[in-house]
C-alpha cells in the first residue's frame, strides 16, 4: 500500500513544527523561567494561569494556542488566544481541524498581560 508523497510531506511538517514549539519552550524554561516570581513559576508548573502573566509565561503554562484573535472584554481592546481544552495529536492540530469559533477556552490580554480567562 502506496501512501501520496505529499501526506508524508505534510506529516514531517507537522512533526517540524511540533519540534519547535518544544525547542522554543526548552529555550524559555532555561533562560527565562528562573528570573519569573515564585507564583508564576508555580502557575507556569502547574499549567494554570495567573492575572498579570505576559504572553510568553502563558505559553510555558498552556502551550501552543490554536488561534490569536483581537476582540474587546468588556470596553477593553485585548487580545485573544483560544485553546482546546482537549486537544487533539499535534497534527490534527496543525492540519486546521480547530479554528476560534470551536474554542472552548480563551485567555484576554490587555498590553501584553493576561485580564482574565474564561470556559465557552
């Protein structure tokens, strides 16, 4: 059984980018989690979120999102980054199954610090 050589393309792209947001989070966790406060160290083990955590913190504590959006929370310009709370493998992920309006949690950001987040 022949596969199409652009599935096995597309695949190794997939396992790429995968590789790289591990690489980037490795990067992040040596050279910047040792300089964040207590709490945040602790939010960012625990993968939960903290008030005033500024997007790269978000990333070590969630991941990769699987859409960033602006909206407004409130009156507030912010920005949005949408998650699944049950993601599917990687390549599902990147092949574009998930988009925002199938997010089930958002995190608000107003100049670069988490407001709030919230369930859908």
């Amino acid at each position: 059984m022949s596969q199409k050589p652009g599935v096995v393309y597309i695949f190794l792209l997939l396992l790429l980018l995968a590789g790289c947001d591990f690489m980037q989070k490795q990067a992040l966790m040596q050279d910047r989690y040792p300089s964040y406060p207590g709490d945040i160290q602790q939010a960012v083990k625990e993968g939960q979120l903290v008030k005033g955590m500024d997007q790269e913190q978000v990333f070590l504590a969630l991941g990769s999102t699987v859409c960033k959006t602006t909206g407004f929370y409130g009156d507030k310009p912010v920005d949005i980054w949408s998650y699944e709370k049950h993601q599917q493998p990687v390549a599902e992920t990147y092949a574009g199954t998930y988009d925002c309006l199938k997010a089930d949690f958002k995190v608000y950001f107003e100049n670069g610090r988490v407001i709030a987040w919230k369930d859908q």
